[in-house]
C-alpha cells in the first residue's frame, strides 16, 4: 500500500489488521513493514528503503527520465536471492558435462527455462539479469572445451568459436535473442 506519510501508513497497517481478525487472520510480523519509498523526489534518511515481494527487490536505483537526464527512482529488479537460486539452477544442469550433445540439443533443454526468467525478471530493471545470462555464457564455453579438445586452453579462440555461433545463429540461445551475446 502506498501512503502519504508515516502516521497515515501505520493508520492504514493498523486497520488492515482489524479487518484480517475479522476472518480470524493476521499480519505476520517479520514479513509487515513500514518501507520509505526513498527517490529524487523522496530524500529523508529512514531505516528501512527496500523490500523483497515476489522475487523482485523494491529500492532507491538510477533511472533515466525522457530526456536521457539520469535520476534516482524507487524500482524493482531481480533479488539477490531470485538470482542465487536461478544459478544454482545453473550449476544443477551440469552444462560442461553434457559434451555428448550437440549445441542445439542444449538450446532445446534450456531456452525455455531461460526464456521464462527473462520474461519474468526482465520486464523491470533488466541489466540486473545481464550477469547471469554471462554466466550462461561462460559454461557453454566450458562445455566446448570439453566437446572440442583444440579450444582447450584457448580462451581467446573458445571466447571467437562462441561468438560466430552467436552471429550465425543469433536466435539459437533465449538469451542471445535479448541481447546477452558472447
């Protein structure tokens, strides 16, 4: 709920409570707080500035309005701990170990996985997924290595060999198709 100042937001906590008890609810205690939406506009020193809801990290981020002049806006992006689990999911796939599939193979396994991620934490404040998608990036060099021993320690040359996948073939990838190329 968005208020007008701290006296109206715990009036608004406060009759959110009572309306829950009627139905024999109630707010839980660690996960209710009162957050100060802290922008350009919103320049007060308090303790809490950010929240986590659903994936998505609410807080103070630099923004750039119409004109190309960059301000600081309260804004979501992909939590910290949203893009830990999403690595470890990652890590599960075991990409480098899978020299017995073709490219494409791995693109079929993947895309659609990936294709969700970025469909999903990608509508706000995308550049906080680019990391991860370079991490994607960085094991199916790894996997190359493995499948093609004349790339082994070449990193230039395994770094190239992706790449003009990548030009070829820009759609192959979900993540080659928004941008995140090798």
């Amino acid at each position: 709920m968005h208020c007008d100042g701290l006296l109206q937001a715990q009036w608004v906590l406060e009759r959110i409570a009572v309306r829950l008890a009627e139905f024999g609810l109630e707010i839980h205690p660690d996960k209710t707080r009162i957050v100060y939406c802290k922008d350009a506009d919103r320049r007060d020193d308090h303790d809490d500035t950010s929240f986590t809801f659903l994936g998505y990290t609410f807080r103070p981020r630099l923004a750039k309005n119409r004109r190309g002049k960059h301000f600081v806006n309260f804004l979501p992006a992909v939590s910290r701990d949203a893009v830990f689990r999403m690595q470890r999911k990652i890590y599960s796939w075991r990409i480098p170990r899978r020299s017995d599939k073709s490219l494409t193979d791995l693109a079929r396994m993947f895309n659609p996985i990936v294709r969700g991620w970025i469909n999903y934490y990608g509508f706000f404040y995308k550049s906080m997924l680019y990391p991860l998608l370079k991490f994607i990036n960085r094991k199916l060099i790894a996997w190359a290595t493995r499948k093609y021993k004349r790339l082994k320690r070449r990193e230039q040359r395994e770094r190239e060999w992706l790449r003009d996948i990548a030009r070829r073939e820009p759609g192959l990838f979900a993540h080659w198709q928004f941008g995140i190329r090798p």
